[in-house]
C-alpha cells in the first residue's frame, strides 16, 4: 500500500480504497447510515483525529486512513488499529467487533469521591437548612436547596444488574446528538444533566448535546447559561423557541438542528450513569429502525438519593390511556442483561436513528404541549415496521417532582385533544374503548391529520389489531378492553373507634386518616372504595391505590398510581377476621386511634380492627344452577357470620 499519502485529501482517499481492492466491501459494508458519500468524505472534519491519524473518516463506522497505510479509531486513546497489514495486503477488522467500553479510570476517581449526595446517597439537612428550602421547592417542584449542595459532577453508585460489568458492544457505533429541552429548570439539576452525560460517555460518540429553551423566564436560563456553556463546553449549544411552545414541539426544534446520526432525548432532570450510551447505541448500529429506552431510576425529590425503580418491565397503557406496566416475559428473565422488547415507551427518555425518526414524520407537531406523544411515537414505530427495546445495562436516574411548579400553557383539554387525535390515526376500533371510558372525548376537535394519514398510508404500517395481538398480546389480561365488575365496594370502617377511612385532600405518596363516617353528603364519596379485579384497593373511581413498598412492622399504607400488577398493592379481605390482608408483607391493615393513621402490622397479631365492607355482586344468572349455588352460598354465609351487614345489589 502507497505509504506516502502528501498530496490532495480526497484523491489520497480514492486511491487508497482504490488499493484495498477486493476487501472494499467490508469496508463498505451494509449499513443503516448511507447518508455519506466519498465527496462528503472528502470535505469531512478531521479536527477529531488523533494524533496518528490526519486524514478522515470512511463513512460512518469512523475509521480514519493514516499516514502509515493502516486505518485507525480517529479518537482512540488506546491507538488501536482496525486496519492490519499482512505484506501488502490489508485486512478491515469486521464490523461486529466487541468492545469494552466501561471507563475504568473515571469509575475509580467516583468510586474515591466523597461529599454531599456523592455515591448517590442521600443529602439530609440540618434543622436549620430545612427553613431555607421552601423557597426553592417552590419553584421548582423539588428540594433544589439540596441539589444545590451537591457537586454538578457527583459519583453515582453502579446499580445495575451484575452482567452488564462484563458485557461488550460493537466498536463501530454511531454517533449520537442528545436532546435537553427545559423550561425554568433549576441551575444546578440542568448542568448536572449535562455533565453527567459528557463525563460518563466515549467522547467521539458524543457528537453534540444541544439544550432547548422552551421560553425560559428564570435569568439562570438566559445569558448566565449562555456564558456557562461557551466557557466551559466545546460542544453544548444552547437553541432557544421565540414563543412558549411546550413540551413536544420543543423537543421537535431540538431535533430539527441535530445533527448527529442518532438522537437521544432527555429531560432536564436527569442523570446518566456507569457506561449508560453504548447499551442505547448498539441496538441500533444493528438494526436502524430500532429504538431504544433506558432503565429510568428514581432520584429522590427531597434528598436526591439515587436508587432503582425496579428491574425492569414492558410498557403498556390502560384504556384511559395512562401508562402501565406489564410483567416482564419469562425468556426476558433468563437474560436480565440483555435487551427486552417493549409495547410502549415511558416518553422522556429514549434513543432513534435520526433517518428513522424522520421518515415517521419525528412526533405529530399537531400535538399539544405534553400528553400522548410517547403513545403516538410508539404505536407508529411498531405498526411501520420498527421495534422498540429496553436496554437494562443503560441506566439514568430521574427526578420525578413532587409537584409541578409552574402552570401549562395549553388551552381547555389539551391532553384530551392529543388522545383522540393519536386514537383516530393509529388506534383503528380499538379507538372505542377509550371513548367509551371518556366519552366527552369525542366532542373535542382533533384538528386536521391529514398530514398524519398520509405517513401512515405512505408507510404501510400494519393495522392496531395487528400490534394488540403480536406486540402488546398480553395487555388486555392486564387491562382489558372491557372492564370486569369490582369484586366489591363500600367504606372500610374501625369497629373499634367506628370511624372510616378517608381520603379526602390525599394524592399519590400520602397517607390517610381515620375520620368520622359520612353516609350521605358531598365527602361520601372519599370515604367509598373498591376491591377491584385487580385485586387492589383504590378511593372510588380513582387512579391511585392501597400500596405498602415495606415489610417491616407499622410500616405506612399510602396512595400510589395503580399498576394492575398486583406485587405491594395487591390486598385479600379475610373471611373470619374481618382484615385486610397484604399478601406479599403477611401484614393487616391497622390503625393507630390517638393518632388516626393507617399503617399495616403481622396478620398473626391479635387486632381490634374489624372492617364493615358493603360488598356490590355483580354476575349473570345464567343457568339455575348457578341460582341455587349463590342462594346456598348467601345463606351459608349468614350462618357463620350473622353479625355482618352486606347490601347486596346490582343483579342482573
């Protein structure tokens, strides 16, 4: 091979490919990104080579032709050569070549980090801290006080699970643009965003991180961070919308100037953790029209403590389209290193193909601030022949606030008008069980989508029965179509204070009180539950349920969004004992008189709580045996237990 390669860029280029002959199809080998040719190469930046390599890369698997005929990683700090001379002739190391890419260096300095939050530990504040914070939550939703005594570049502690230690990924992955949108988000939790994926991610492979202003107010967010990031950042930029534009659209402006062949979307409260990238980047250097999802950790919005949500499961909806989760499959489970396939995406935080986002139209810019982008996104990458995975070695802690702080700029039922406009183009019949369980969604004007069928006709993507039974096949076991009758309901009173539980004022993470039973009257109805078919408990007609996340003694019941999979919020109401019993703690529900609270205690526990459930039957009479049987069954149960009252009703 020619050594002396002095004279014009492109032509040097030319003839070295020229020379490797027969072996240009391995480097020209089939790939998802075609968008480069040999001119573009030509004109392609070298600034990124090293020091061994001065000229370009060759497409997009990024090796570069260097001074001494081998081709070379152009940002390599290990000076490995993809490329080995055999005489004159030159062998192109294969495309699916296993790296380790865990940086081991930085995994060490974290590891001997110390400080406030450091290990993603929890920050607990003195007394006297704890006056100084309201301000900050205010605002922000969370305890930025807290966020703020801890390092933009702390250490986080590895969670994931055992065998990503030792899994490799491809060595040609694509580069990826990663996009922030924010609006007012606190200084401290939006630079550890930044830094957090910068310092945990191969440097070529973070070709840029671009932060999207959706119309900030805060000075923070304005010429202060401007400064920041041109100080201290060589590949940050900051874009701004000229208008409040909400969420949506402002991840769309974001992906409009990105350049990167991958784009990774992620909130402004995030943190990336141990080797986070490469697990999102492969899935699709394999196969372009795959999208990939990280683990998503909680960082608590109080002490910003790091931890796991949980192992893992599939994303799915209920009929009134919020999202689920479904338990994952038993052949997932034998591999819990390894990507999972997912029916549905949580929305925040995800990986596409830049071509391939693109060609589905990126989201729908006829959606609305926030509210069934992920199930629009998603519905459409399965039904036009995409797929979508979990990746658990890919791990990024978010911070879920405590409340939302500041007020969104949508008009009337925004997030209505984005379910049925999602549920008219994608949703084919099964549209109807959404209208069914809101049915004033039909009144509401979806505005024109005609832009929307016409890419899926383009597209030829598959009907929603189609997704419902080879993707999401399971869901309806979970949450069917059409609901089943509650196994029962009414109000769970103390026999011996005989005062009820109540709900009243309560939202998801808070606990209940005893009050005094109301029968009739505008609080009646926070004093009603149900025993569902899913075998939780719930305020009536409610989204959040009876869940117990401790095993330990009087640890609290509190309300926590229902799941439908059973696991802490799943309760058996006991015959003989009059308990309700929680199954996975072996605990009753119980309750403290002095201080009318609810928390739960061991079942073999002598407890003076007795519980007056009105149970609601509902069944068909469908034969006269099964007539005879219920009659037998009622009276035998009055036989036993003559002191209970139950209002039967509902019969049809």
């Amino acid at each position: 091979m020619t050594k002396n390669l002095e004279s014009d860029y492109g032509e040097n280029v030319f003839k070295a490919l020229m020379q490797i002959g027969p072996l240009l199809p391995l480097v020209l080998h089939h790939t998802t990104y075609r968008h480069s040719t040999l001119e573009e190469i030509s004109r392609s930046d070298s600034e990124n080579a090293a020091s061994s390599c001065d000229l370009t890369k060759i497409l997009d698997c990024r090796l570069c032709l260097c001074r001494d005929g081998t081709f070379c990683h152009p940002t390599s700090e290990r000076s490995r050569k993809d490329l080995i001379n055999k005489g004159n002739v030159a062998v192109v190391l294969g495309k699916k070549e296993k790296y380790d890419w865990h940086n081991y260096k930085l995994i060490e300095e974290d590891i001997a980090r110390k400080g406030p939050g450091e290990q993603g530990a929890a920050v607990i504040l003195t007394p006297e801290e704890e006056k100084q914070k309201d301000v900050l939550y205010k605002t922000n939703g969370f305890n930025a006080f807290v966020s703020d005594k801890i390092s933009l570049q702390r250490s986080l502690k590895d969670i994931r699970h055992p065998d990503c230690a030792h899994k490799k990924y491809l060595y040609h992955l694509p580069n990826a643009s990663v996009v922030v949108p924010f609006h007012n988000e606190h200084w401290s939790t939006l630079l550890r965003t930044v830094y957090s994926v910068l310092n945990r991610s191969p440097k070529h492979l973070i070709h840029e991180v671009i932060l999207v202003d959706d119309f900030s107010t805060k000075e923070h967010c304005k010429v202060q961070l401007d400064k920041y990031v041109n100080t201290y950042f060589t590949n940050v930029k900051v874009i701004r919308a000229k208008q409040r534009e909400g969420l949506i659209r402002t991840r769309l402006l974001g992906a409009k100037v990105a350049t990167g062949q991958v784009l990774i979307f992620l909130d402004s409260h995030v943190e990336a953790n141990v080797n986070w990238l490469p697990p999102l980047l492969e899935p699709i250097a394999e196969n372009w029209k795959t999208v990939v999802c990280p683990f998503i950790d909680v960082i608590d919005y109080e002490t910003f403590a790091y931890r796991a949500q949980d192992e893992g499961a599939r994303g799915a909806f209920d009929w009134e389209m919020f999202y689920k989760r479904l338990p994952l499959l038993q052949s997932d489970l034998q591999h819990p290193a390894d990507p999972f396939k997912s029916p549905v995406m949580a929305g925040g935080l995800f990986a596409i193909d830049r071509n391939w986002f693109w060609e589905l139209g990126g989201y729908d810019p006829g959606l609305d601030i926030w509210g069934g982008e992920q199930y629009e996104l998603s519905f459409k990458i399965w039904q036009c022949g995409g797929e979508m995975v979990d990746a658990p070695c890919s791990r990024v802690g978010h911070v879920y606030r405590k409340f939302a702080p500041f007020i969104n700029p949508g008009v009337g039922d925004f997030v209505g008008r984005n379910y049925r406009r999602v549920a008219e183009v994608w949703m084919d019949e099964y549209k109807e069980y959404l209208y069914l369980r809101r049915p004033h969604y039909r009144d509401i004007d979806p505005g024109d989508m005609t832009a929307q069928v016409e890419i899926r006709n383009r597209l030829k993507c598959k009907p929603f029965s189609w997704f419902m039974k080879e993707v999401a096949f399971d869901l309806p076991k979970f949450y069917p179509p059409v609901e089943p009758p509650n196994i029962a309901d009414g109000e769970i009173r103390n026999k011996a204070s005989n005062l009820c539980l109540d709900t009243r004022f309560r939202g998801p993470n808070e606990r209940f009180q005893l009050e005094a039973c109301i029968k009739d009257g505008q609080g009646q109805g926070e004093q009603k539950f149900e025993l569902t078919w899913h075998k939780d408990i719930r305020p009536w007609k409610r989204s959040v349920c009876f869940d117990v996340s401790q095993t330990i003694p009087k640890a609290p019941v509190i309300l926590y969004t229902c799941h439908g999979m059973q696991g802490n919020q799943r309760w058996k109401y006991n015959y003989e004992t009059k308990q309700l019993y929680h199954p996975i703690s072996q605990q009753c529900l119980d309750c403290d008189h002095g201080r009318l609270s609810f928390f739960h205690t061991y079942f073999f526990s002598f407890l003076n709580f007795h519980l007056f459930f009105y149970f609601m039957i509902l069944f068909s009479l469908i034969s006269s045996f099964f007539t005879y049987f219920f009659s037998l069954s009622i009276l035998l149960f009055f036989y036993h237990f003559p002191f209970i009252s139950l209002l039967l009703h509902g019969f049809s």
